[in-house]
C-alpha cells in the first residue's frame, strides 16, 4: 500500500486471559500513548460507535463470513458493509503518523488462511504480536460460564483445543510471543504492567481498568437450561423467541461457577492431555492443579430457588415460565411453593397449576408450560 514503515503491537489473546482490562485502558490512554509516538486506534461500524475490542473489526475483515460472526449478528449489521467499514479505517490508520496497537482475542480463532492475510495486511511493518495464555481447565471454566451469560449454548463439556490456536498462530506469525497468564498475573504489577513491558512500555503512568463482572453458579446453570430451550443463535441468525434481558438482574447466586467432580471427571483425560501439548507448542508450563476446587454437588436450594422466581418475575416472562419449568425438574415445586405464597408478585405470573392449595407431581405437568 506504500505506507510508511511502523511498529506495530499486534495482541491475539487468548480468550479469557485478561484482553477487555488490556484494552479498556489502552483506549482511556489515547493520549498517555501518544505522547509517545502510539496510537490505540477506536474503530465505530455505523451502529457502535466506540470499539475497542479489536476481535470486531480484525474478524469482520478476514474472516470468510463476517455475516455470521456473531458481534455482527448481535447488532444486525450486515458483515460486508461491516467489512468496507471496517477496512477504510484500518486504511486510514495504516497511513496516519502514530504506531499502533491492536488487541483482539478474536483473531486467536481465525483460520490459517485468514490469519495469512491479516499478517500481509500488516506486512512492511515492524511487527511485535503477543499471545497470553491460560491453563486450559481454568480456560474452560471461564469461557462456558461466558458463552453461558451470552446465550450461547447450555452446559456443553467440550474442551476446545487452545493448542491448535497457538500452533496455527505459530505458523503465520514465526516470532510470536507467548506469555503465562497466571505468572502474569503473580508478577509485580500484575497482568497489564507484565504486558506493557513486554511491548517495551514502562507501565507506571498508565490507570488500569478492572472490569471482571461474573454471574453466580445456580444462575449459570440455570441460564444454561435457559439456552437449551431460548438459544440465542438459531440456523444461522439471532432466535426470534429468545427474549432479551440484563443478565445482571436476574443473578440470584453469589457462589463462584464452577464445575462439580462429577462433570469435570468427563473432561479430566482432555484437560491434561491439552495442558501437555499447550506446554511442548508455547514453551511454557502449564499442569492442572490436584487441589483444584469445584463446585457444590447439590442442586439448587428452595430458598434460592424462590429468589430465582422472585427475579424472573420482573423480566420477560419466558424466564419466569422457564424457572417454573427448572424448579419442577428439580422437585422442589412443593417446597418453594409454601416459600412464594405470600409474595403476590411472584405469584401472579404462576401457570394455573402451580396456584393448587395441595401438593402436586410438577414432573407430569411440565406439558401445560
């Protein structure tokens, strides 16, 4: 294209390794960064105006089918003008007079041939990329409790193979560096001072944004329930039937999610394995931990299940019809019934056979939902 020669920090992630803190406080220091001669660019796609996850416009650009990537399907944005969009603006900064940063967990999971083109887009430059990566089972945790919160899919134990991401990223980009992200985030510091060293900047002027907002283990598993039946991507597109809500105001739970013994023994053998050949392909360590804790075997309790209801009650009423559905499946429907008699809220939204003064069998009624 002619440009003039740049540095370039080129950050691919992992997933779940930190990436929105990264870059929430690149874009709040614009101005830190260009006083020293760098720019974290802010991109906008005609609907969202302020994007500073680079995954957005990186993945629209290279990716084979950014129609069906779904930050794009989420807004109802059409991926080629997305695309076009996208492109004039990596122009633009290519051409203009500062470094630049980029930082987008996405690209981590773009195919080979996808991330042959991002590299000959930035080809010319002087390029530095990055990888931070995660032990896998803490990876897994955290990403399924994350797809869970979007509506993504239920709770799906298949261990996806960060391996692979790191081999392929690898392959195109021979120099790339690999960082721990739980060394990283031991070090003095933490996470973000470990990063901006290793792009060569003192880390001291910079304010770090701590954003780490989770839902709690019984509204996960029940969000996942939720998925099962309203997923939020149906053939393709976005599910019609699925209603849309704060995920924040139904979180009835304060305990961690987590899996229980049970559901991590059937990923017990992959977790290790892809520990093992995430160590040989990154040259660093990575083992699971014997003294990992998990999740509580019980199910949900009356109490919480009746604050599930108590919730549910103020949001669409799919949720609430869906919590009467997942208390029933769990026999507690005798129990919370005696605990939301007085709440008339609560109560009001009941199905008709949830309002008998007797106790009943919930199982064989789950039809009249």
């Amino acid at each position: 294209m002619g440009f003039k020669r740049k540095r370039i920090i080129l950050h691919v992630g992992l997933h779940k390794t930190g990436t929105t803190a990264i870059q929430q406080t690149l874009a709040a220091s614009n101005k830190l960064l260009q006083n020293q001669g760098w720019k974290y660019p802010v991109f906008t796609d005609g609907v969202r105006n302020r994007i500073v996850n680079h995954s957005n416009p990186l993945y629209t650009l290279f990716c084979d089918n950014p129609g069906g990537y779904l930050p794009n399907l989420t807004v109802g944005i059409d991926g080629e003008l997305a695309r076009q969009c996208f492109a004039r603006q990596l122009e633009e900064e290519l051409k203009g007079e500062f470094n630049l940063i980029f930082s987008g967990e996405d690209v981590s999971s773009l195919p080979e041939a996808a991330l042959k083109k991002l590299a000959e887009a930035l080809s010319g430059h002087e390029l530095l990329v990055i990888a931070v990566v995660r032990e896998t089972y803490s990876t897994f945790v955290s990403t399924l409790q994350h797809r869970i919160h979007r509506g993504v899919h239920g709770l799906r134990l298949e261990v996806p193979s960060l391996w692979e991401n790191c081999a392929r990223l690898a392959r195109v980009f021979p120099d790339l560096r690999f960082l721990s992200y739980e060394k990283a985030c031991l070090a003095p510091g933490g996470l973000f001072s470990t990063f901006m060293e290793e792009c060569g900047f003192d880390p001291k002027p910079f304010s770090v944004s701590r954003e780490n907002v989770s839902i709690g283990n019984h509204t996960a598993r029940f969000l996942a329930s939720f998925n099962d039946y309203y997923p939020l991507i149906v053939n393709g597109g976005l599910n019609s039937r699925r209603p849309q809500f704060n995920v924040y105001d139904l979180d009835f739970d304060d305990a961690k999610f987590l899996l229980t013994e049970a559901e991590f023994s059937i990923i017990d053998d992959r977790v290790r394995a892809e520990n093992e050949r995430l160590s040989e392909v990154t040259g660093l360590t990575f083992r699971f931990s014997d003294n990992q804790a998990f999740s509580d075997s019980s199910p949900i309790s009356a109490a919480l299940a009746a604050l599930l209801l108590e919730k549910a009650a103020l949001m669409p009423s799919a949720l609430i019809n869906h919590g009467f559905r997942y208390i029933s499946e769990h026999d507690l429907a005798s129990e919370v019934w005696r605990v939301i008699r007085p709440f008339p809220p609560v109560t009001r939204g009941l199905p008709r056979f949830w309002r008998l003064d007797k106790i009943f069998q919930p199982r064989a009624r789950v039809g009249e939902f």
